[in-house]
C-alpha cells in the first residue's frame, strides 16, 4: 500500500504543477503532449484525480497521528 500511496503522490504533484502552468502561463502540458480531449489526455487527467482522492488518506493517516 505504501507503493500506491507514494505513487499517487508523484502524480497529484504532477497534477499541481500542470495547474500551476495552467494559471500563470495558460499552458497545459498534458494537453500540450497528449493532445486535447484525447482519449488519453483524459485517462493521464482521471489517473491524476484518482490519484488525489487517494491522497484524501493520507491526509487522514496524518491527522490520525497527530491526534496521538
């Protein structure tokens, strides 16, 4: 598990900084790579965001140690 969640990590700082990109230069790397709306620019976008909600556990695993 441990994989997966260091992993999902690598990928929701991706995500970040493609959003970063976004925001400041409007440039999308992905898009940029993958081509927009493709059918894989949209699997790497849903890769990242499943990625986050399983950061939502770590986050969650972190409070729970804190509480300690």
């Amino acid at each position: 598990m441990k994989t997966l969640q260091i992993i999902s990590l690598v990928l929701t700082i991706v995500g970040a900084i493609n959003w970063g990109l976004v925001g400041l230069f409007d440039f999308d790397l992905v898009a940029s790579l993958f081509g927009v709306a493709t059918t894989t620019s949209r699997l790497i976008y849903s890769v990242i965001g499943l990625a986050g909600i399983i950061n939502i556990g770590l986050l969650f695993e972190l409070f729970e140690k804190m509480d300690r």
